[in-house]
C-alpha cells in the first residue's frame, strides 16, 4: 500500500509539475466553464438586435412587433421600405434581419397563409434562439387572432442572392480558426523548441537575421494555410455543395491572418523558454479566443463586457472579415477588417523581433 | 586596440560578471595568432564556453576589449560573421533533416549555395557520406558531433569555434574527430578549442590557456606549460632498491628513490638518448626502465590541485 501511495504522489508531483498536466487538469476546464457560463449568461446581456422591414400597412405586423417588442428578447430597429433588405443585410453583415411583407396583414384577415422572412446566418446560436422566440411570438398571435389556429410561417432567408446552408455560415469561422492554430501554436512551440535545443545560438551564428528567420516562418504558414483551405474547399465542395465562394480577399486575409498569428507566435515565443511553457502560453491565449473571437458563434446577445473582451481579440477582426467576403460579400466591411489584422500583425512582427534575443545575455 | 599582422583573435582585460556578484570571466587577456589551434583548458565553470562566446559574437562582454578579424567583436560582428565558423557546446543536429539537407540549407545561410556534389565532398570529408540520407536524430553522438563540424565549416572560415567538441564520445569517435581538427589545421585555419581533455589539448593545440574560476592561471604551448610547471622527464628504473640507487651514485649519476623505484631526471628531453646508454652499462637489477614524460594533467594538477575527471574537479 505504502509503495501504491508513494507512486501515486510521486506520479501525481510529476504530472503536476509539467505545464501541460497542469493546464489540462485546472486551468482547461476552469476556462471552459467560465467561458460557456459567461457567453450564455443572460442577466446582463442586451437584447439580441433585430432589425425589422415591415412592408406592412395592417394591423397585424404592428401586433407582431408589439408582441416581440414585450418578450424583451429584442433590440428591434427599423429599416427603411425603400431599400432592399437582402442587400442591407449584406452590407451590413447582419447575423439576423425580419421582412414582414406587404400582403401579411391582409392574407391573415383573408385567412389565406401569412409569411414572415428571416434573415441570417442559421449557425448562430442568436438565429436560432430567434427562431425559436419569432415562432412563440406568431403561435401568440394565433391565439389572439384566431384560438389557436395558425396564422403564419416563418421562411428563412440568406443574405446576398445566393441560397447558403448552414455549413457555408460556418467556414469561414473555421478557416480564422484554422489559420489561428496552425500560425501561433505553431510558432510559439517552434520558438520554445529552438530554444531549448540551442538552434537560435546555432542561427545566431550564421548571416541569417531574425527577421528573415520570422519572415520564412510566415510563408511556410501562408503557403500551407492556402493549400489546407483550397483542400477543405474543395472537399466541402464536393461533399456538401458548398455556396459560400473562396473569394480574392479571402486567400489575402488567410496570408495577413497568418502573418498575424505567426509574429503572435513569435511574441509568446519570447516569454515561453520550454516547449511546456510554450504549450501552457498558447493554450491559455488560444482557448478563450477560440470561443470568444466568434469561430463557433456570434456573441451578440453575451454580455457586453464580453462584447468587448472579443472584440480586443485579434481572431475576432480575422472572422469577421472572412465573413464579410465569404458570406455576405460585403468588400467594405471586409478592407476594415483587414486594416485592423493587417497593422496588429505589423505590432506583433516589430514587438517580436525587437524582443526576442537569439543570443545569451 | 588594433590586432598586429597575423593575429586573429586579440583579448585584454575580458570580464563578464552576472548579478549579485559573479565574475564568470575575470580579466582574461591572450591572443591567437593565424593559423594555430588555441585551446581553452578548464574544469566546467572556469569560464571558457562564456569566453568563447563572448568571440563568436553570442555574449555582451561587461568590459574588456576582443578584436577578432580585425573587428571590434562587441560592435561590428555582423562584417565577419561569414568568416567565422562555431560549433557550440553540445550541439543538436535539427532531428529531421538528413546531413545531406542541412549541410545544403546551412550552406545557404551563409550565402554561399553549394551543389549536392560539393555537400557530398563536405560529408566524404567528415566521414558521414554512407549516413546521408537518414535523419540526424538517427545519428550517433560522434556522427553528430562531425555533422556539427561540417556545418561550422560550409563557409569556408578563417576562425573556427570548436567548444568541447569531443565531450561525452567514445575514444575511436575523439580520435577521429581530431583528425579532422588537425586537417582542418592543415588548412590554415585558426581554430579555437575549449576542451576539458588535457590530452586532447596536449595533441592538438599549439597554445593553451589554463582557465580557472575566471582566469588564465597558465598559458603557452603544451611544451613551454610542461617544461614551466612540469617536473622533468625521468627515466625510472623499477624496483632498483636501494642497491641500485648506490651502484648509480657511484658512477656518479644522481637518483632519487621513490617506493622500491629509482627515478633519474634527466633535465632536457634530448638528453633521453645518452642517459638511456649510461644505464644500460652499469650493472644495475631492475625488473623494467622506461621513461616518465611529464604530460599536461601533471601540470594540471601542479597548478590546481586536483584532477578533472569529464570536467568536474576531483577534490
């Protein structure tokens, strides 16, 4: 028993000494719960933003909106009768939009069937729960219309002219996702490695520069990263009949995403002296962007603190950008987005060669 | 402090200390003239791999002056670094290239490409052309080792940087990476060889310096440190007695007794010869006689104390 005992403590020590142990053991799912629990909070969250066109001159869209207005779910605006909402919704890369048409109203009075539109993307938890409380808010109208009865369905609409599925919504968040991991895991274990193993001592006495050393890094990064998402591409492509287009911007977000993460990498490479640390480093930086930074879903409806810790992440600008060209095409949104990863990645590029030290001190 | 004609490396009032108060190098001064092998002798922690580095441009000296190539190291490194080899103390191949591929990349790296055939010649050289093609994580310790050395040598350089490049082998892998020191040598290259292996720095150096806690306690070729602090060369006659002793002393050649040996000094090496003659004429009983060359361990030990064993003082 005695021997049991001294080999679990002494395994126990062990596993707990190593960075990684103790990340996975503690620091993981203390992560995961504070990060679900705080995305799926409601207490402090603002209402989800539902922009609303009501074609509508009858009194039934104005019940509507009143009964969405009274479940406090909503934040709802008005768009203009005159533009297109599919277009609006594009340009402004809205992850849920309502049209209530023209003929609503009187197709209930007539008892002929009633629609509304729903824009948006249907892998966002906001859509669905919206979804879900639209749907509650007609049945509602039903009883008070008609006892009961249904009065109108709901039609879900894609932005743009194409017609997406919800895989098409979520490439994009996995390819910022992607070109994430790949870059600063990367890069950070690469640092800790050639640390730790004395290749920068080595390197250091050759000509080549740690700049030029940081450069190669990110075209091997940019080259793989656009040969994996031509790959996925075309796999998904064949595979589900994807919409969505790998557009021009697209490859240059992945190449300026990937020089991003890349200095990323390098910059935590400089704090990180072992490959545990560097493991423990990117993991504590990765996870919650993973969650936060919009790959999976949109934070809308989170927090506002939460708002505003994701949109301090430079994963989020990354997303949101691929979104922007690859779902909604919306080429302006898009060229911000890209401005914010492109002068992050030049921050990161200068921190990390000014920092890191190929030599002793 | 400008070098004179033919020196490469020019050292004076080299210190470097760390926070609270640790003098890894304490005032070091030598110079190194072109074309010699200058081995640093030391146990670990005498400050040799610090002071190495300080000339191959990886370390900030606190004060001192190095000019190496003509440079002043601390400032303008980056002119000679193609003129400059280094393999640092224990060197890691990169586990996932073939000799073949890092000689070819660490070629490149220097700006000076060579062609598969040239790579071929550089591994036929270091003895590692039958291994080519595997990976080096699959190499032994020596194979490394001369993977290392073909590496420090892509560039052709004048200077080169071997630090404790024979630590942890086995002799036959130790012999034959002093082969190629000695080549390399023959070369014209001035190489600089921190080593621990007082035999090692014996055979190969033309001038040693002695490296303790910081300092140079001694320095000159391996002859002018033993004929300096070495006793002299003797012949010993095993188990003469003190019969032997006597029969000596009246021929009129002075003998000390050491155990049931006599040990004749004899005060120049060319001396060897004559003094081997005298005593195979006299009718002296000895089981053997052979000649007890002082070496540079004794010097060591003159000097220090205590022997090194792998690096670490024996107390």
């Amino acid at each position: 028993m005695n021997k049991i005992l001294s080999d679990t403590i002494s395994f126990g020590r062990q596993y707990l000494r190593t960075k990684v142990g103790a990340f996975f053991a503690f620091v993981f799912p203390i992560l995961l719960i504070v990060l679900f629990g705080a995305v799926f909070t409601s207490g402090e969250g603002r209402g989800v933003s539902l922009p609303v066109q009501n074609l509508d001159s009858g009194p039934y869209s104005q019940m509507l909106i009143e009964i969405l207005n009274q479940t406090g779910y909503f934040d709802i605006s008005e768009i203009s009768k005159n533009i297109s909402i599919s277009d609006y919704v594009s340009d402004k890369s809205l992850s849920l939009a309502l049209c209530i048409p023209g003929d609503f109203s009187s197709n209930i009075s007539s008892s002929l069937p009633a629609t509304v539109q729903l824009y948006g993307d249907p892998t966002k938890s906001s859509y669905m729960v919206s979804m879900g409380v639209l749907s509650a808010a007609i049945d509602q109208m039903g009883y008070n219309v008609s006892g009961g009865a249904p009065i109108a369905d709901i039609v879900q609409k894609s932005p743009g002219s194409k017609v997406l599925e919800p895989y098409d919504f979520l490439l994009p968040g996995f390819v910022g996702l992607t070109v994430m991991i790949s870059a600063m895991y990367f890069m950070t274990a690469t640092c800790a490695e050639h640390r730790s193993r004395g290749y920068f001592k080595l390197l250091a006495t050759t000509t080549l520069k740690k700049s030029e050393w940081l450069t190669s890094k990110f075209l091997f990064n940019s080259a793989m990263l656009i040969a994996s998402l031509l790959l996925t591409f075309a796999i998904a492509k064949v595979m589900f009949d994807l919409k969505a287009a790998i557009t021009p911007t697209s490859l240059i977000f992945v190449v300026v995403g990937a020089f991003m993460f890349t200095s990323l990498g390098m910059l935590f490479g400089v704090i990180a002296k072992d490959p545990e640390s560097a493991s423990a480093v990117s993991n504590i930086v990765g996870f919650p962007m993973m969650f936060l930074a919009g790959s999976f879903w949109d934070l809308s409806a989170a927090p506002v603190y939460l708002q505003a810790i994701s949109m301090a992440m430079p994963l989020t600008y990354l997303n949101n950008g691929l979104r922007d060209t690859m779902i909604y095409g919306n080429e302006t949104s898009a060229a911000v987005n890209l401005a914010v990863v492109l002068a992050l990645g030049v921050i990161f590029f200068v921190l990390a060669s000014r920092l890191m030290s190929w030599k002793e001190k | 402090m400008a070098t004179t004609d033919g020196v490469v490396v020019e050292v004076s009032g080299l210190r470097k200390e760390y926070p609270p108060d640790i003098k890894a190098v304490d005032g070091v001064s030598f110079s190194i003239p072109r074309g010699k092998v200058f081995s640093l002798l030391g146990p670990n922690g005498a400050g040799k791999t610090t002071t190495v580095e300080i000339l191959e441009g990886l370390r900030t000296p606190t004060s001192g002056q190095i000019r190496v190539l003509d440079v002043d190291a601390a400032r303008d490194y980056s002119s000679i670094r193609k003129k400059v080899g280094v393999l640092p103390q224990n060197f890691e191949p990169f586990d996932l290239l073939t000799p073949l591929e890092a000689i070819a990349y660490w070629a490149d790296l220097f700006g000076v490409p060579m062609t598969k055939k040239e790579v071929e010649g550089r591994l036929e050289q270091v003895g590692l052309i039958h291994r080519k093609s595997i990976m080096s994580k699959s190499l032994s310790g020596g194979e490394k080792r001369k993977l290392g050395i073909a590496l420090s040598l892509v560039n052709s350089p004048e200077l080169l940087f071997l630090d404790e490049p024979t630590t942890g082998l086995d002799p036959r892998a130790r012999r034959d990476l002093w082969k190629l020191i000695e080549d390399t040598k023959k070369k014209g290259t001035t190489v600089v060889l921190t080593t621990h292996y007082l035999d090692e720095a014996e055979k190969l150096a033309d001038d040693v310096a002695i490296m303790h806690k910081g300092k140079i306690i001694a320095q000159g070729s391996p002859g002018q440190l033993i004929n300096k602090y070495g006793k002299k060369t003797a012949i010993v006659l095993v188990d003469a007695g003190s019969e032997g002793l006597k029969e000596l002393s009246r021929r009129g050649i002075s003998g000390v007794k050491d155990g049931n040996d006599v040990i004749v000094e004899v005060g120049d090496p060319s001396e060897l010869r004559v003094m081997f003659a005298k005593l195979s004429s006299i009718d002296v009983r000895y089981k053997e006689m052979y000649t007890r060359r002082q070496t540079l361990e004794d010097v060591f030990l003159g000097l220090i104390g205590a022997k090194m064993e792998e690096g670490v003082l024996q107390e």
